[in-house]
C-alpha cells in the first residue's frame, strides 16, 4: 500500500481513475456485489515518505493536499471513473464507504473499538500510477481475519443494506436519504458488541446513531439491519428524540413498556416494509412464525419458542408476566402486535398514511406520539380504519379502535 508516483514532476495534471469497488456478501448470496456509495480520497504531498507514514496511522506531511470525489455505481458490476485533479509528486487514493448526495452526508460508517471508541476507518489502497494519465485500482472486500479489512467488508455490506432500504417509496415524495445523518459502527468478528440505535445527544445535529454486533448470522441480517435503521427514522421524525422508556432488551413475544413495545414494533414494520414481507420474521435466523398480516390474537404472546434455543422467547427471557404489565391492554405492550396493527394500517390506507400518522400537529405545535395508545388517539381516522378491520386487534382497548 504505498503512495503511487505519479511524476517527478509537480505540475498540475488531470487523470482519470478507472476502478472497480465490490465486497463479498457472506451474509446472504456469497457473491461480489458492488460497493455502491463512497467517495474516493485522494490525499497528495511531494513527501514521499510523509505520506507512507501518514497511510500507516502516523500524522501528515507537513504540505497535504486532499479532495475527495462521492462516487455512485450504478452497474452490477462494481465499476467506476472519475476525473480527479492532481498538482503533486505523491498522491494516495482511499475509498471511504459514506453515502453524501449533495453535500449532504446520508450515512458514514466506522469501526467498533469498545462502547467508547470508534473509529473512521478506510480501505487505502496500492495504486498503480505507470501510466501517468490513468490509474486503475480494483478492490474486491472478501472476508478476512484482519479485522480492518473485514470491518471495512462489513461496512460495506450494511451500507448496501440501507441504500436498499432507502429505496422505499413512502409517497407524498418523502426523500429519506435527506431526513437524518446515520453513523453506521460495526465491527469484525470477535468483538462481543450488539445492534442497536439511539440518538445524538444534541438533536440540532439532526443524526442517528445504528450499532450493528459482530454475529455474522443474527446481526447482519437483513431484519436486524433494516429494523435498526426504522429506529432512526422514528427518531428522525420525533424531533430527533426518542420515547422515554424505549431501549435494552425486548422480545416478540413479550410484553413490555408501551414505549418499547411501540418503538420495537415499528421497527419490525418497517423491516417488513423494507422486504416487502409481512412474513420476514418467520425466516432464519428469527423462525418466530410471526406474519404481521395474521397476528391480530394474544395467545401469540408467550406461545412460540425458536428453534434455536439461544434465541428462545420463553423462560429466563421475559421481561414481564401477564399481571405485571402497564396498561390493562395487552395489545400496545408487544411489540408484534403493534407491528401487525401498523401492517393492518398500510394494507388498508397505505403506507403513506402510517408514516404521516408518526407526528400530528395541534395549535400550532407538533405532538409526537410515545406509544401506540397516543398514536391512535394522535390519529382517530387510523383509529376508525383498524375498527373497521374484519380481524379486529384483540387485546387493544376497543375505545382506542373508535
């Protein structure tokens, strides 16, 4: 990975990059797909060994000129070009996986140190600079034990997955992409971190935060991936704020705090969404034999154990019993539920409605509902719409379906 010379010259030069980006998708179909969002770096100095020094985590040369160039792939198989300007001896190139559509920055990825660290971390590669006009770098992400390279596959694996989920057509021309800023942190295998998301502690940041673990079968899924991201659109469209109680640990089948059980559930909704699936949930590595378009009954609380007994949804696991609950209404504590209730609404309405349904204005101020209690009340025209539902959500107060 050293800097490619381009001339003993210092003159200003124009050339082109003809490069390939791709990583490995070990989570789902095994192939080399295309890195589709990240911007290429080109970092430059008559400094030769400043700017080795500088690629290996040292500081940077004294002069160091830097531009970076967003680059979008449209193709399938990982191939790019762009024009860069050059006016030093020494330049390195990087691919740093961020998604920034003008100007602004959709989501940036880093690596997972501990709960208190992370860092920016980007694939700086050995580029060939023996034509002086084109440089060609190809970069296949495969799975590794180094954990930098596989952090950084990773990264690009779960990136995929959000520009998938920003693909989403909610109506009423809602761009997703410009809502938020996520910062996207994962990390390599061996690192016992786990997935979830919250949000910037100054809201005016306007970011959301999504932490992805390190088990490369749960939470590289595609549920988990979109379900996190969900939470962040949630927050997004609360003001960057989250319900009170919403967080730490949360099953299916379990009966929770409302404010769980309605964050919860609209993120498993919106991963549903997102796989244009209502049965996603009943697939590996979950098999919870949930389908949000026929779980309208409460025996399914408490009734299903996974196949896969670290997962299972009963015994040690749960957080309330029956009779311990919040509400007298078992409906708006499971999270499932409330997914399926959210389901019901998009089958009926459209999704437009349920998204328009998150924040409601009342004399001038914006109302932002913390559980789905408040939601329908937020919304008597959803409300009536889930009255009307020939499988009426049993468990739900019936004055909450007026």
């Amino acid at each position: 990975m050293v800097p490619g010379k381009r001339s003993n010259a210092t003159t200003n030069n124009y050339i082109t990059v003809n490069g390939q980006f791709r990583y490995r998708d070990a989570e789902k179909t095994h192939q080399l797909k295309p890195v589709r969002h990240f911007t290429l770096v080109i970092d430059e100095s008559n400094d030769k060994t400043g700017l080795e020094n500088y690629k290996n985590g040292g500081p940077p040369p004294s002069v160091l000129l830097t531009s970076a160039y967003p680059i979008t792939i449209n193709n399938n198989n990982g191939t790019f070009s762009q024009s860069i300007y050059t006016s030093k001896a020494w330049m390195m190139v990087t691919f740093d996986i961020e998604r920034i559509e003008n100007s602004h920055v959709i989501y940036k990825t880093f690596r997972y140190i501990d709960k208190n660290n992370y860092e920016d971390v980007s694939g700086a590669f050995n580029v060939s600079t023996t034509n002086y006009s084109t440089i060609n770098p190809i970069v296949d992400l495969e799975e590794s034990s180094d954990p930098i390279l596989e952090t950084i596959r990773r990264e690009a694996s779960i990136a995929d997955r959000i520009d998938h989920a920003l693909t989403t057509d909610i109506g009423n021309g809602v761009d997703l992409g410009s809502l938020q800023t996520v910062y996207i942190v994962t990390a390599s295998s061996g690192i016992n971190n786990q997935s979830f998301a919250n949000v910037n502690t100054d809201p005016s940041l306007q970011t959301n935060n999504i932490q992805i673990g390190s088990d490369l079968t749960v939470d590289l899924s595609d549920a988990v991936i979109w379900h996190e991201y969900g939470h962040t659109l949630q927050f997004a469209l609360n003001g960057f704020k989250k319900p009170p109680e919403a967080g730490g640990a949360h099953f299916l089948d379990n009966l929770v705090h409302p404010d769980v059980a309605y964050t919860e559930g609209w993120a498993d909704f919106w991963a549903c969404v997102v796989a244009g699936n209502a049965n996603l949930y009943s697939e590996a590595p979950y098999n919870a034999n949930l389908n949000l378009g026929s779980t309208h009954y409460t025996d399914f609380i408490y009734k299903f154990p996974l196949s896969n007994g670290n997962y299972s949804l009963t015994g040690n696991y749960l957080m309330y019993q029956i009779g311990d609950t919040h509400t007298p209404y078992y409906g708006v504590e499971n999270e499932a539920m409330v997914a399926s209730a959210f389901w019901s609404i998009k089958s009926l309405s459209g999704l437009s409605s349920v998204w328009d349904g998150m924040k409601q204005f009342y004399y001038g101020t914006t109302h932002y509902a913390y559980n789905f209690m408040e939601y329908l009340a937020d919304n008597p025209s959803l409300s009536s719409v889930l009255s009307s539902y020939t499988y009426q959500l049993v468990g739900m107060a019936p004055d909450l379906l007026l």
